[in-house]
C-alpha cells in the first residue's frame, strides 16, 4: 500500500471499466476513486485520522493523490475535501466491518470462511467447474504458504487440476475479472508468476456501497451489482482437491462434473439425483451420466433412490455390486477403464520439455549476451589484416596493399596512391 500511494497504480491492478447513465466513460474517475480507497482502508487499518489521509493526499506529492489535487485545482479545496471524506468514511466502515489478521490463526480462520464460501458457490457448466477446480489448487497452495499471496506457475497449477497448460489460461482470466484472484507480477526467467486470492465482502450492494458522488444512484460505481443467489451447492473441496489430478477426471473421463459429485457425495451421502442437481450445479443428464459412469466403476452404490461413495473411494477402490461386479481398484486401473489412462504422464513429460527447453534457450541467451562486444569502428586497425612485418593484407583477396600502414593514433593511413601487389 506504500508503494501503491507512492508510485501510483503502476499494473493496473485497481484498474476497472464503468460507464455514468448517459454514456460518458468514467474510467479515470473510477480508476482513481478506486486507488483512493484502497490506501483510505491501509490508512484507517494503520491508525490514520480523517484529517492525516486528507493532508497526505493533497499536500504529499504522492501519486495516488494526484486526482485529489486536480479535483482542488479546478473546483476548489473545499470540493476535494468532500470528495475525500467520502472516500475516508467508507474505507473506514469497510474497515470496521472486516476481521482484522493480526496472527496465522486469523489467516486460517479467513480461509477457511472463502473455503466455505466457495464450496457454497455454484460453479455450472465445464468453465465454472474449471474454475472452481483453480480456486481449489490455490486454497491449498495458500494454506501451506500461511497467506493470501502465492507463487504457481501456469504448469504447476494444470498439473495439480489436471488439465492443459492452455485450459488453465482462461479460468486465471475470470477469476481476476471476478475480483477473486489478482496477478501482482508476470515473473521472470527463474521465477513463477506471484498471484494474490481476495476474500471478497458480502452483502455490497449500488445504494449501500460507497461512490465517489455518494451513495445514490448515478454514481460511478453504482451500476448493476452481482448478488449471491440462493443455492444448494455444497462440495467438499479437500476431497476434491485429492482426486482432481487423476486421470479418471480428464476431460473425456469423468471430467469436472463428475468430480463436483464425488465432492458432493464426499461432504453429504444418500443423495438423490435431484438433490444432487444443486450440490453439485450439475444438470439433470449430466449428473445421470456422470453417476452411471461411477456405478459402473464401483465407486457409486446406489441404495433405492439415493447414491453414497464406496468405503474407499477417494482412494480410488470400488465396491462390488449387482451393477458393477468388477468394481477398480486403484484410479489408475479407473483411469485405464474410462479411456483416459497415461493423460496426466504426458502432460507431465510435456511440460518437463517444455521446462528443459526453456533452461536450455536462457543458458543460451546468457551466453550469447556475454559475447557480445563493440562493433569495431569502420577505421580502426584489425590486427588479423596487419602481418608481422607491417603490411597490410587484403582480406578478400589475400593481396598485400601497397601505400596503406597503420597511423600513430591506431588508424589506417595512405601514404601515395593505393594499388596491389603481388
């Protein structure tokens, strides 16, 4: 936050699109209303009063409160002052109303809440189940790093969900455009990309949420807002995470619905087929497809009219039944059945060339960078052409140049007019 009210919003990561009623583009507005917040809240969490955020913004010659300055130049102190204290008192209530993390016992608590949250949040369709199975990885990852802040590479993340390098691109997309995950750096030759998870507020709303021009309607951030829908999802994201590298869940195996009902079966058994429609925000034919696909493997009893996992089926051991009497025995022989055994080997192998490929064109690149010398000027002497005994060789032709020496100052000098010898 120093650096953000330091430097200004250099990556853009506060950066957002909007539109006033009547068309006029606000994005600046926006953009710089947005940043004002932000190191409002950082201000209020470090013990700021109305009056030091005030004096910072328009008497520092800090970027981020450039936009306060102008709003003093053409309109006045006392118009920047306004538009200020209400950017202070919303941070400030936003502030009130968040958990502070002071311990990694606060951290954990927190994400174990977005752990909840998402297992509540109905991800439809095969790119919501791809982005679920990101935030999956990622809660992990954080977990073990004790904070919001982790580094994953686009290779690490497709192999612990399984899927392409390529497939992997696009969920990062949505989740930064849905506020959930922020890129903080591109990362380098050596290092991976540095992502942020963001723990959402609930319950924002246009005329209960802070703008520029107060809370009414008009304001620049009071456009339409993304409610929350009732649901009845409910997945366990630990067994999901567990299984989701198998091959058994590639894309033309049991795929992403198929593991949204194993974690749904996994956090709540006897299930029927339309309860399982909402915990796993499945369809009706996809969840009837994906639990015959699991009868047939075992893994799935059906008792009457409700579907409960086998004892050991996040470990990949089926259960013998009327339906499936051979039932698997390990996720690789689920894997084998399905058609789909040996994807996550090849993706591994392909991205371990990939890896040594690029080790290889840096090493390169390294090398060729400490070769590289000054361009000789057109005029200096080559000592190649010069022979031992002061004549000078044409490098064409091997032909002495009669007239033609080596001056004091290291240059090339005609002494009569230039012919060649034999």
């Amino acid at each position: 936050m120093h650096r953000l009210l330091v430097e200004g919003d250099t990556e853009g990561a506060y950066a957002r699109w909007s539109r006033q009623r009547g068309g006029k583009d606000s994005a600046a507005a926006d953009h710089a209303w947005t940043v004002t917040r932000a190191v409002a809240a950082a201000g209020a969490r470090a013990g700021w009063s109305r009056t030091d955020f005030i004096q910072v913004m328009l008497d520092g010659p800090y970027k981020a409160g450039a936009h306060a300055r102008m709003i003093a130049h053409r309109r006045g102190h006392e118009r920047a002052v306004q538009w200020l204290s209400r950017a202070w008192e919303g941070a400030a209530a936003h502030v009130a109303s968040t958990d502070t993390i002071a311990a990694r016992t606060d951290f954990h608590t927190a994400l174990a809440d977005l752990r909840a949250e998402i297992e509540r949040t109905p991800w439809p369709g095969i790119a919501g189940k791809t982005d679920m199975k990101n935030l999956f990885a990622r809660l992990d990852i954080c977990e073990q790093a004790g904070g919001w802040d982790h580094t994953l590479s686009e290779r690490d993340l497709a192999e612990r969900i399984g899927c392409s390098r390529e497939t992997v691109r696009k969920p990062n997309g949505r989740l930064v455009a849905r506020h959930l995950l922020r890129q903080l750096n591109s990362g380098s030759a050596t290092e991976a990309a540095a992502w942020m998870l963001i723990k959402q507020v609930q319950n924002r709303s246009s005329q209960r949420w802070a703008t520029s021009q107060g809370p009414k309607a008009g304001g620049v951030l009071s456009g339409l807002t993304v409610r929350q829908p009732d649901s009845k999802a409910d997945i366990n994201s630990r067994a999901a995470s567990k299984v989701m590298p198998e091959d058994a869940f590639a894309h033309f195996g049991l795929g992403g619905s198929g593991l949204a009902v194993v974690a749904a079966l996994a956090e709540s058994a006897n299930q029927t087929i339309e309860q399982l429609q909402g915990t796993a925000s499945v369809s009706r034919p996809t969840a009837y497809r994906a639990v015959g696909k699991l009868i047939g493997l075992g893994l799935v009893v059906k008792e009457g009219e409700t579907y409960r996992l086998s004892e050991q089926a996040l470990d990949g051991l089926g259960e013998q039944t009327d339906e499936c009497p051979e039932p698997v025995q390990s996720w690789s022989e689920a894997g084998d059945r399905l058609g789909v055994a040996g994807a996550s080997e090849r993706r591994r192998t392909r991205h371990a060339a990939q890896r040594a490929h690029w080790e290889r064109l840096q090493t390169l690149r390294a090398a060729n960078r400490r070769s590289v010398t000054a361009a000789r000027h057109l005029y200096a002497v080559d000592p190649a052409l010069v022979r031992e005994d002061g004549l000078v060789v044409d490098p064409v032709s091997g032909e002495v140049i009669e007239g033609l020496y080596v001056a004091s100052d290291g240059e090339w000098i005609w002494h009569e007019e230039p012919h060649m010898v034999a």
